[in-house]
C-alpha cells in the first residue's frame, strides 16, 4: 500500500464531520436524515464502491490504485460511505473517534495477533 500526500494527517475527525453537518444544515436535509434513512443510504453508498470491483479478479482489485481515472471513482464512493457515516454519527451524537478505538480494542481481544497471523478463520462463539 502507498500513501500519496496526504491532508489526512492534518484534518481532524471533527472538522470533516462539521463538513458534512455544515452542508446538510444549508439545505435543511436534516428532516430526511432520520438514522435509520442514513444508514440505509451508507448502505447503497457501499453498494456503489462494491460495482467497481464487482466482477474483478483480486489481483484486477488490487491494479486498481495504479489506475487514476477508476481510483477517482472509487475515491468518490469511499467519499459518500465514509460522508454517510459521519452524518448518522452527526445525528446520533456519537463519538467516532472513542467508537473506532472501542471497537479495536474489541477486535483485538477477539484476533489476538499471535493467534490470527497470516490466517483467518471464524471465531468460536
Ligand atoms: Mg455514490
């Protein structure tokens, strides 16, 4: 994997989710944004980035980040996944950045690296 320049290490959670809140309080889309609609909406907006891998071989997946025009359009629907998921986080009051580091935590304890390197499998309940 490679990174290109990046204002990824400069931007903070909150000021991109203030984008997002930002631009649905303009157009008074707040009415529409009821959590189960956005989440429905995150959903379809999955859908979307999973069409351009749709019917690809795993290495085709992978020469996808050296070809620009196709990786602009994933980028655009990783964009609207990623936009979705702050605006159902706008609109339940949660806290991504402590949900993110719960959540891995959790994973942790339930693949421990020791365990689960290089192969992966279904844990026992
Ligand atoms: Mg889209």
């Amino acid at each position: 994997m490679h990174f290109m320049a990046s204002s990824d290490d400069t931007t903070t959670v909150a000021e991109l989710r203030k984008l997002v809140a930002d631009f649905v309080a303009e157009r008074d889309w707040s009415q529409f944004h009821a959590p189960k609609n956005v989440s429905m909406a995150l959903a379809i907006e999955a859908a979307e980035l999973m069409e351009h891998f749709q019917w690809l071989t795993l290495e085709a997946s992978r020469e996808l980040s050296s070809q620009p025009e196709k990786l602009a359009e994933v980028a655009e629907e990783l964009a609207d996944v990623i936009g979705y998921s702050f605006a159902l986080a706008n609109e339940l009051g949660l806290d991504i950045s402590s949900a993110v580091r719960a959540k891995m935590v959790k994973n942790a304890q339930k693949y421990p690296a020791e365990k689960y390197r290089g192969k992966y499998e279904r844990p026992k309940k």
